[in-house]
C-alpha cells in the first residue's frame, strides 16, 4: 500500500488540538522562573574538557599492591583477592568480573 506523505494528516481525534495562547499558559504556569543554585555551585568546581591542568597538582595518595590484593591479566586493574575467580590458562590471575562470573 502506497502512502502519500505530502498528504495532511488527519490523525483520529481534532478536539485535542490546543491553541497557541493555551499552550503559552501551560508554559508560564509550569516554569516559575527559579534556579537551582546548588546546581551552579556543583559545576563551580568542575573543568571542561581540554583546560589547562597544568597548575594543578593531585592530592590523591597512591598506596602500592597489598598483600591480599592481585593484578588482573585480563583488564590489569588491582583488585582484593575476594575478587578472583581463577587463574587463565598460563597460570595468570583473572578477576570474577572478566571470567564472566
């Protein structure tokens, strides 16, 4: 069956159709004009992409491999030895998460 696209559409029920005027009304009565500022002071401390950084220096600490922690073979993240599902056909530690379980 042909559809003739350039045709009006004509789609069941007219009365659902409002006015312009109507729908202004909707739009002024729904949005009060405030603004969520903890919405602009959460942003505050954000960067955009591709801003200079170079100033800036980490304040994270950055602990070596514990004794009861492993490295993955597979996606190479250190992970707690309540983690670990096996060992990879080599012998190598493979984590729950990429042995699928």
């Amino acid at each position: 069956m042909a559809t003739d696209y350039d045709a009006p559409r004509g789609g069941g029920d007219e009365s659902s159709d409002d006015s312009i005027e109507e729908l202004k009304g909707r739009r002024s009565e729904s949005s009060d004009g405030k603004v969520d500022v903890d919405e602009f002071d959460a942003a505050e401390g954000l960067e955009l992409p591709g801003a200079d950084l170079s100033g800036e220096e980490l304040t994270v600490q950055v602990l070596p491999k514990q004794q009861d922690e492993f490295t993955c073979s597979t996606c190479f993240m250190v992970r707690h030895r309540s983690q670990l599902a096996g060992e990879d056909a080599q012998g190598r530690p493979v984590c729950k998460e990429c042995a699928g379980g």
